[in-house]
C-alpha cells in the first residue's frame, strides 16, 4: 500500500524552502464561517476538524435548548398548579364566608374560624403548596389564614396535635418564619408583620418542641424584625410588644430542647448590637429570661463550640453577647441595687466569653472617640457593662459560695487531691479582670485579698471560720498535679511546663480534657502568684513571721490583721520557695527548648492561658507585616509568654528571698541549686558565656552607645517613672515613631531570646544569682572584670604598662599634630586641689565616660598651689578615689547629693531637684529654658559621675568606708535582670523598704494599716505631700532654712478619693512606691547609669542589697589574722631575711593584732587601708597589699600609715606593752600620713 516504504522506522527529514507553515491547522483562519482554502492534505485536515467542532456545537446548543424548554414547561405547569389549588383554596374560604364577593382584599378582612380541625388542616397544607413570599396576595392570605387559623384552635381546646398535625404545623412555623425575615424589605403593612408574630407566638405555646428545632431560622427572623423597627414608627409599640413576646415565647416551655432555644437565643438575636437602642430598651426581655438557663446553654452549648462565631476575629458578637448577658444578670440581681457575690457559672461564662476578647477590649476602654490608628471605642452600652465587672462587692464575695477545699481552720496539712472546680472557674475570671482592667490591677487584687471562703466542719454544715482568698487559692494550688510534681521534682518542671500533648499519647478529647485541665490548673496557680505577689508589698516582717501554723481562720478572727491572717505558715513559703526555685530554673535552664513556636497555637486555643496576660507592650494599631512580633512563646502553658511568666516566677521568688536576707528562716543552703551544675567547669563557662553575650552585642554598638550615652533633656525633666512619655506631631509621624518603637522592642527581644539559647547560667546569675555560692559569684565577678580590662587595654592590664603601650601605640595624629596617643593620656590625668576633691574631679573626669575604666593619674595640688611630691603607683588613686567618696558621700559637706537615715544609711536626695526648682522660680528662671535645664542637668551629671566613682572603686577592687540603704543597693541589683525595661531598674517598692528611708514614715503607715477603727476619721486623700527645705540668707547675713510643701496626687483626681478602710493597702502601697521610687527617680537613675557605665548592670546583678555591700564596703565579719598575716608584705628592715624569720618586732605585732577585739581589729584596718572591713575573698585580693615597713628606731613615736598604699609604718618597739600602747593611741586618735 505504502510504496515507500523502506523497512526503516525513522522519520525522514522535511526540508521547506516554500516559506509556508507546515502545520495545517494553520493553514486557515480561526473561525468557522472562513472555511480552510487552498490544496493539500493539510487543508483538508483542518476542514474535517472544524465540522467535527461545528457538530459538537450543535449537539451542546440542542440540549440547552432542552433543557430550557423543560424548565420553562416545569415552571409553566407549577404555576398553574399552584394557580389552581390557589383558586381552589379561595373557593373554599369564599364558601366559608358565604358571601358573593370577588374582590380578593374584601373577604380576607374578615377570617372565621374553621368548623372541624380537618378543614383547617386540608386548608393548611393546601396554602403550604402555592404560597410565595413574592405574590403580595399571598401575604394577605397568610395574614388571613393566621387569625382563622388561631380562632380555630383557640375554640378547640380539647385538640391535641397528632403526628400529621404536627409534621404540617412544623412545615408552616418554617413557612412563617421566612415571611418574617422577609417581611421589613417586602411590605409595608405593620398588621400583616403583626398578625405574622402572634402567629409565630401561637405555633410556639402549640407545637415547643417542633418550633425549638427551627430556633436558629426563628431567632434569625426576629433579629431581622428587630432591626428593622424604628422608634419614631406610629406601630413602633405594638410591633415591638409582638417582638418582644415572640423572642420570649420560645424560651417559657420549659422541655429537653429549653436550651438549644436558649443557644440560638445567644447565638442569633443576642448577637444583635444596640438591642436597647432598637427596642427602647430591654428591661422586659431581661424580665422574661431565665439568665440562669442561658448560663447554663452559653457553657455548655455555645463555648464548646468550633464554629466561626468563636473566633476572635469576630468580637463585636462576642462582646454583644457578653454585655446582654451581664445585663440579664444585674436584672435578675435587682440591677445591682442588691449586693450579692456572682455565681461560679456567672464568673466561668464571663472569663470565657471575655478572655480572647481582652486586648480588644482592654485598648477600646481607654479611648472615648476615634483615633487616626482605626481604633474605635466600645459602645456605650456595652462600656457600662464591663465596668460593672469592676465592683468591689462583687469581687471581695466571690469565694462566698465556693467550697473551701480543706478544713484548714482544724489544723489539716494535707491538700485535697485535686482542685475544685469552683477554685478553676474564679481564677480564671479573676486574671480576666486584671488583663482587660490593668489600670485598676492594685484595686482588684487588693479587693481580691479582702475576700474569704467559709470553712465547713466535717458535717458540711457548721461553718469554723473565714479562710482567706490568698489561702483559699493556695490550698487549691498545692491540690494541683503541676505544683506537686514540680516540688517533688525539679526535672519534672519542664514536662508540667509542656503542654500535655507532648508529654501522653493520648488522642481526641482525652487530651482535649487532661489539656484543659492541665490549663485550668495553671490558671489557679498564677493568681496566687498574682495574690501572694501584692501581699508581700503590703506584708511587714513582723505579720510574716508571725503567720499561724493553721491555715485556716477561727471565728475568733479580731486579734489579728487581715494581712497577717492572709499570711502563709513559715512552712508553706519553704514549699512555695522550693516550687519557685525549680520552676524559675527550668524556666531559664531550658529557655532554649521553651522558645520553640508552636504552630498555630492562638488558632487552636483561643482562649487558653497566653490570653490573660500580655507582653508589656500593646499595639495601638496595625504595623506591617515585616514588622509583626516573632518572639517565641513558652511551648507549654497553652502559650503563656515567656516574658510575664518569667517575671511573675522570677520577682515573687526574690521577694520571698529578701525576706529571708533580712531575717533568717530558711537551713542553710535552701536556696542553692548547686546540683544541676557541674561547679567544676562553672565559672569558665560562665566566662564563656560572657563572651558569646559580647560578640551578640558587636552588631548592636551603635544602638546601646544611645541608649547608655549623657542624659537626654527627657530625663532631666521628665519623672520617666511615672508615666511614658506622650507623642506628640501628626498622625502619621505618631504610626511611624510607634512603628519604630515597635522595631527597636523586637530587636531586644529577639536579642534577649538568642542570649538565654547561649548562656542559660549567665540568665541564672543575672536573675537567680542566690543559686550560687556567695563566693564562687565573687571569683565570676572579678574574672568578668579582668577580662574587660583585657579587651579594652588589649592586654596591657598594669597601668604603667598600658601607659607605655598607648604612648608608644602610633595611633595617629590629632588635627593639632599632637599624638592622639598623648591626648588620652592626658585625658586621664588630673590636678586635684585637696579643698575641693569632689568638685575638681567632676570637671576634670566627668567627660571621660567610660573611660574612666583605664588607669587614671593624679596629682594633688595643696592650699598653697603647689603639687604635692610622689609619683601615683596606684596608690594615689586609691586616695584619690576613697577621698573624694568621703566628700561627696558626707551628709554634712553641704552638697546634699546624699542624706542618710536613722541608721546612718546614706541614699540619694529626694528633694534635691524639687529644691532646685523651686529656687529657680523664686529666681525668675522659666522652666523648660535653657538655664533651668542647665541646672537640673548638672545635678543629674554629678550624680552620674558619683555612680562612676563607685563604679571605678569596684571595677579595681578597692574598697571604701561607705554604707548605702538596703532599698537603694537592691536598685543596683535590680537593674541588670532580663525583666528590667531600657534605663530602668525593675525595683518595686514595698513597705518594709520604707523602714530603711523613714522610721516614723513606716510606723505611721503600719498603724494605718492595722487601724481598727475607720479611716476614714483621719481625712486622708490620695495626696502626697513633699517638702522642701530651703536655705534663705537674712539681711544680717544668717542663713535660715524654710520650708515650701508641693501636694501631688498618687493617682488621677486622688485629691478626690478618700482612704477607707478598703482602700487603705493600695494607698500604703501608692505611698512607698512614690517615696521609694517615683521621688527619687531622676537621682537613682542618673546614678545608676554612671555605675552601669562602669561595671555592666548584669554583674551588679549577681548580688543582693546586703553582698553589694561587701563588694563596696567588704566583710563585715570576723577579721582573719592568720590570712591577713600570711599576705603582708614587709620593706625596710622588716624584709624577711635567708633565715625566713621575722623580725621581733613584728612577732610583737602579729601577737598584740591577735589578742585584740574584732572591733579593734576593725579600727587598724581602716587606719591603714581606710576601710574596716576584709576583702571578700580574703587579703590575698587587697589591692595594693597590706604592708609594714620600719619608720624609725624612737619608741616614742606613733605608728602612721600611708593608707593610699595599704602601708603601715610600724617603728621598731622592743616591747609588747609598749607596741599596743601606742598603736591604741594611733588607731583610736585617727593619726595618719601627717604623722609619718
């Protein structure tokens, strides 16, 4: 057939020279009506192919117009069926009325009732057959048929629906239903939409269960019905009675369905904003509602949910819901005119309807109309209602009804097995309240605290007494399988940490339930934190250590003060402190396995712990995607944030250790966690890690050298305390500033994340340093600085040395041709007059900034001009340095920088600056102006300087005879902890801290606090006032000193608000923190960014208030004579000789030093070192070392010292008695250089 054929399988080659296309479908244009020309097998291809389209097209065409013809004769012929049966329904009811009338509108106005219920069933499901919502005719005839319909069954009232009836009835309430919806867009007649709600209402009282299964169509259509009425309407009441009835109607039968109508009642029509604007007003539907019920379907049916009305991208329903509900409530309660404490499913429904919703909610209450960020205010209807929640009955009762768990008051120590449900239920409810109210957070603790659980007997009847809520939820929390595991075990705290899902294979709702419950216990847990966390602020040592050993309360319960009731037994804090220690440890110790995201976990658990709190910083509006947080969260706790957790653990935990600093409870080494470390290995890994910390900071050098620089005007004017700053500018500057702000908090955070992944001991010591032995903390301390003395005197550690090294350096030249080399060092020396120590070395030193770290040269000039002789080894700095502290540091010098209390404590000034200022208004100076910033600036400037001298003296190991407040050395502590904010110390005052300010203060605010009586008779406000004492010059030339008193209010409108007996903790608490924190705020924070520019705030804090103190001031212990003896160097003639036997007049020395007193033994060591105390870890680390040199052969003389060189010129006495005698004169009369 194919004559060509070769045998070959391979297509031949096809070569075109014709410039033509060779595909043949081309070879004719796209559309059928141009058929394919031209000769060739390739037009005769693509002919065939376009009739085989053009069939195709035919055969399509021909079906659609079947399928068309069909439909239409469908609808043709139901049309004219229900044309039929609606001419045969209007025959019948024309019959009934036997009357000849044609007119459709005439006979429909007057409806009789059917003869027997089988015509009016007949007539029914003939109506159901035709009816339209479209055909205006119809409605009238629905309209008709309703009230002939109910005249019918209203005349019969033996008839009992039976199954038929029953099925048709449920077929026409659905009818119905959608005429309702339909009726506000389709007509206009208020009788028809009147006639169609008493019917619904008639269906509903007929046939409850068949209408409840409608409930979602039914309550849709009413909402549709309310929404549309208009209270300026002629028919607004009738309409809106027959609303009203017919949204009640369903909700009276009270059957198995009762609470799916009251489900759909919530989810539908209560879901309907501003009902009270569209009803004028909801106190008769609040009437009819049984909130009881709609609790119960809200709990039960409603939140277990996983439809789209639960998810917290649609909140306006939420809060809607929320707020009719808390309105049904109040209703219910006699609107709030009777005070009765909340039910636990009230408070269960609230927290859950409320907690995905907070931050929503929390950022609308503070706004009273629309910012430029979209941000809207809430409605004021729901406003109100939120704001109910905050009412201190409601709250201080809401134990009232819950079950004490324990019968504490007998005695019992035993938890029960598992908390209460109730304890669950008011947890949650309560941390509810303190996320979406955190401006008033004191008022609901301090209203929390002041509730109490009745305690039942054994009989369940008889009551014993009042437990206290923080007992209360105590109890609950120790009856929790997290809080008794994590005691029993510090390595189970990372599996109670993890969600239960990661620690059980369990599957479906068994995990679904053991994570709730895992949750839920967790929730109790944090609001004791919350609790017990308030109470120490308010809670004087002598209350907590007095607590009763029984955790209950007697009815004889007027003995005592609430606050010492409330306190925990001394054996309880050990259990607490032992579930602190392991959780807070595993919480830094695994940070890297905590701050894995988990996918999705706000999608999955919308209402799980992470919602009760926030991070510190709130969005006010949206940022770009770039820009969104990407910080971890804690992997277990259902997403808590790492960072509140982190602080609630960490600040409750060193509270409780404060406590225990000041006064002995705890064994001895209680507070040690020295078994998960290897000790061996542990400080040069914390070395280690110190470096790694530093190379993550490299990139960020620019960002923290504007953090640490000079003090901006900000500071120096404004209580940065108090309140964050304002911005200020245009909209758009506003979203850009927070946008960067924004950006600068992530990039710490992110920053912060990455340190505790790589130096998790470096986070302990910083925040739990009192893990760690004391000692070993000392020898990290010194390490640390050694190896910043390395970094920055790139290896040259000896002054003399590093001296040399930058003279010799050949760093370059200045712009005047010097040697950049001799401008730094001259920049480190200076001409000190020794009649203004302080004054000089603030002019000459104060520019140099951290560099102050390199060694410095003095020279002292004297009274006459003249520099003194010597040459500074080290040993004028060190006089230099102790000098200048004792001028600055001396109450009496008439600086004021310092003052001191009863205990001879010196702290900063808290009135300096409010002086200053007021002596610049009597001087005619304008505040803001360049002089009054001037001025203030300066006095920040030596307080940071003072903070560097401190520094300084710490950072070369020498030690000085100066004693701070235990409040202010616990600010250094406090600055250098993860939870600290930019610039700021995490320090948080509390009462026993005033002690240490003001005797008198603390006494007068403790019997306030224990007042029996009403408060209220002493007339306080929420004012304080300062004063300020001013020196003012009289003509005579006498200096007198006056006073002026400022009055500034501890919160808004405080002149206001009185003190009651309510309110009186947080007015104590208002009182310390201003005081202790908000008064001296720019002093302690400009002389803590001195310190800091000095020694790293992360070192400082590795110590408490007490170990600083020896790390300024040292031991304050017993001085060790045999160490002291084994690190002194001798000179002179006291030079140990080849015999290695010391001169006897040393041996008469070392025999007097050893039978004296520790105090005397104090006195020669500040007479020759300058300071009384021992170096911290031993005399081996005095710098310079303790020396003894001869001075002379005259036993006449008095011993003297050099004490800027630790050096002892000891003349040669030949006998004992003769060596103490004069050495008690010397140490006793202050002899010194003067007498060498």
């Amino acid at each position: 057939m194919f004559q060509s054929f070769t045998g070959s399988s391979r297509r031949p080659r096809q070569v075109n020279l014709s410039n033509r296309s060779t595909n043949p479908f081309s070879a004719h244009p796209s559309g059928r009506h141009h058929p394919p020309t031209g000769p060739g097998p390739q037009a005769t291809l693509a002919l065939a192919q376009q009739e085989r389209l053009q069939r195709q097209l035919d055969r399509e065409r021909l079906n659609a117009s079947r399928t068309l013809q069909r439909t239409w004769r469908g609808y043709r012929a139901r049309k004219a069926t229900k044309n039929v049966w609606r001419e045969e329904w209007d025959t019948v009811e024309r019959n009934r009325a036997a009357d000849d009338i044609s007119a459709t509108d005439t006979w429909v106005a007057t409806p009789r009732p059917y003869s027997h219920p089988t015509d009016c069933l007949s007539q029914l499901g003939k109506l159901l057959r035709f009816i339209r919502i479209r055909d205006k005719d119809d409605w009238a005839r629905l309209s008709y048929f309703a009230r002939s319909f109910q005249m019918a069954l209203e005349e019969a009232l033996v008839l009992q629906p039976d199954a038929e009836w029953t099925l048709t009835l449920s077929r026409f309430g659905g009818v119905v239903l959608e005429f309702i919806s339909a009726a506000p867009s389709t007509i206009s007649s208020m009788s028809l939409v009147n006639d169609l709600l008493q019917l619904v209402t008639f269906l509903t009282v007929l046939i409850p269960r068949q209408m409840t299964r409608q409930a979602r169509q039914y309550y849709s259509a009413l909402a549709t019905m309310t929404l549309s009425l208009q209270t300026s309407s002629v028919n607004f009441s009738q309409i809106r009675g027959a609303v009203v009835k017919s949204v009640l109607a369903l909700l009276q039968p009270i059957t198995s369905e009762t609470l799916d109508a009251y489900e759909w009642f919530g989810r539908v029509y209560l879901t309907v904003p501003s009902l009270q604007v569209h009803l004028g007003g909801i106190d008769d539907l609040a009437t009819g509602v049984n909130y009881k019920l709609l609790a119960s379907a809200i709990d039960s049916h409603i939140l277990p949910s996983v439809d789209s009305f639960l998810q917290p991208k649609d909140l306006e329903k939420r809060l809607c819901l929320l707020s009719y509900f808390i309105f049904f409530h109040r209703h219910a309660l006699g609107g709030g005119v009777v005070k009765q404490a909340p039910e636990t499913l009230f408070v269960r429904v609230v927290s859950n309807l409320l907690s995905p919703a907070a931050v929503d909610v929390s950022r609308r209450l503070a706004v009273e109309e629309q910012t430029q960020s979209g941000l809207t205010p809430l409605p004021p209807f729901i406003r109100n209602q939120l704001l109910s929640l905050v009412d201190q009955h409601s709250i201080t009762h809401l134990l009232t009804q819950a079950e004490s768990g324990r019968s504490a008051a007998s005695g019992t120590s035993q938890p029960p097995l598992q908390a209460s449900d109730d304890a669950k239920a008011l947890s949650a409810y309560a941390l509810t309240l303190l996320r979406v109210f955190p401006k008033r957070g004191d008022e609901i603790r301090m209203w929390l605290y002041l509730g109490s659980a009745m305690e039942f007997g054994e009989d369940g009847k008889s009551t014993k007494g009042r437990l206290p809520a923080i007992k209360y939820f105590w109890n609950a929390s120790q009856s929790t399988n997290v809080f008794r595991n994590i005691v029993q075990n510090s390595r189970d705290a990372l599996a109670m940490i993890r969600p239960p899902s990661m620690r059980n294979s369990l599957g479906g709702k068994g995990a679904e339930l053991q994570s709730r419950d895992h949750d839920q216990e967790w929730t109790i847990i944090l609001l004791f934190l919350e609790l017990y966390t308030f109470l120490l602020k308010v809670l004087d040592d002598e209350e907590f250590f007095s607590a009763a050993p029984s955790l209950g309360r007697t009815t004889n319960f007027n003995n005592a003060s609430w606050t010492q009731e409330s306190a925990l037994p001394l054996g309880d804090v050990k259990n607490l402190t032992i579930f602190l220690k392991n959780l807070a440890f595993t919480l830094y110790w695994n940070a890297a396995d905590l701050t894995t995201p988990t996918p999705n976990v706000e999608a999955t658990d919308p209402s799980g712990i992470r919602n009760y709190f926030s991070t510190g910083f709130t969005k006010l509006e949206p940022v770009p995607s770039s820009l969104k947080s990407k910080s971890s969260t804690l992997v277990g706790v259902t997403g808590i944030p790492l960072d509140y957790f982190k602080g609630l653990v960490t600040g409750l935990l060193r509270m409780v250790h404060e406590r225990d600093s000041r006064r002995k409870f705890l064994p001895d080494g209680h507070w040690l966690m020295v078994d998960r470390f290897d000790m061996e290995g542990f400080i040069p890994t914390v070395v280690a890690e110190e470096e790694n910390r530093h190379q993550l900071q490299d990139d960020d050098d620019d960002e923290d050298e504007e953090d640490n620089g000079e003090l901006s005007n900000d500071d120096m004017m404004d209580d940065g305390y108090a309140q964050a700053p304002g911005l200020i500018g245009t909209g758009r500057a506003q979203q850009l500033r927070r946008i960067e702000e924004l950006r600068r908090r992530q990039q710490q955070v992110a920053r912060r994340k990455e340190l505790e992944a790589v130096a998790p001991r470096l986070e302990i010591l910083r925040n739990m340093p009192f893990f760690i032995p004391f000692p070993t903390r000392v020898q990290i301390f010194r390490e640390f600085i050694l190896r910043d003395q390395v970094h920055r005197r790139r290896g040259y550690i000896d002054p003399d040395t590093w001296r040399l090294s930058i003279a010799q350096g050949g760093i370059g030249m200045a712009d005047d041709g010097r040697p950049v080399g001799h401008d730094i060092l001259s920049k480190h020396h200076a001409n000190i007059r020794r009649e203004s120590l302080f004054q000089d070395a603030y002019e000459q030193f104060y520019e140099l900034g951290d560099g102050l770290k390199e060694p410095i040269q003095i020279s002292f000039i004297d009274k006459f001009g003249t520099p003194e002789a010597g040459i500074d080894g080290g040993g004028v700095t060190k006089e230099f340095l102790t000098s200048v502290i004792n001028d600055a540091f001396n109450p009496s010098n008439g600086s004021g920088l310092f003052i001191e209390n009863d205990q001879h404590l010196l702290y900063p000034n808290p009135t300096i600056i409010e002086q200053r200022k007021v002596e610049l208004r009597r001087a005619g100076v304008s505040e803001r102006s360049g002089l009054w910033n001037s001025e203030i600036k300066d006095i920040l400037r030596r307080y940071e300087f003072l903070g560097r001298i401190i520094g300084k003296c710490l950072y070369e190991g020498i030690l000085v005879d100066v004693s701070f407040a235990g409040f202010f050395l616990l600010k250094w502590a406090l600055t250098g902890g993860t939870s600290s904010a930019r610039k700021e110390s995490s320090y948080r005052a509390n009462l026993n801290d005033v002690r240490d300010l003001d005797e008198s203060l603390y006494q007068g605010l403790l019997q306030l606090k224990n007042y029996p009586g009403d408060v209220e008779d002493f007339a306080l406000n929420f004012t304080v006032t300062d004063t300020v004492a001013l020196p003012t010059i009289a003509p005579d030339g006498t200096t007198h000193i006056t006073t002026e008193s400022i009055t500034k209010d501890l919160k808004p409108s405080g002149s206001e608000i009185p003190v009651t007996n309510q309110n009186r903790l947080v007015y104590i608490s208002y009182i310390a923190r201003h005081r202790l924190q908000a008064q001296p705020y720019l002093q302690t924070n400009a002389f803590l960014q001195g310190l800091g520019t000095i020694i790293s705030p992360s070192w400082l804090s590795m110590f408490n208030q007490s170990e600083l103190q020896t790390l300024v001031g040292g031991d304050a212990g017993e001085i060790d004579v045999a160490d002291l003896r084994r690190n002194t160097v001798y000179s002179g003639v006291y030079v140990i000789g080849d015999d290695n036997q010391e001169h006897p007049t040393i041996k008469l020395f070392w025999e007097v030093l050893q039978g004296m007193t520790n105090a005397e033994r104090a006195k020669l060591l500040k007479f020759v070192t300058s300071t009384p105390r021992a170096p911290l870890l031993g005399f081996s680390h005095l710098n310079p070392p303790f020396s003894i040199r001869d001075s002379s052969a005259d036993e006449e003389r008095l011993p003297s010292t050099s004490t800027c060189a630790n050096l002892l010129k000891l003349p040669r006495y030949s006998r004992r008695e003769t060596l103490r005698e004069k050495l008690m004169y010397a140490i006793n009369s202050g002899a010194g250089f003067d007498l060498s």
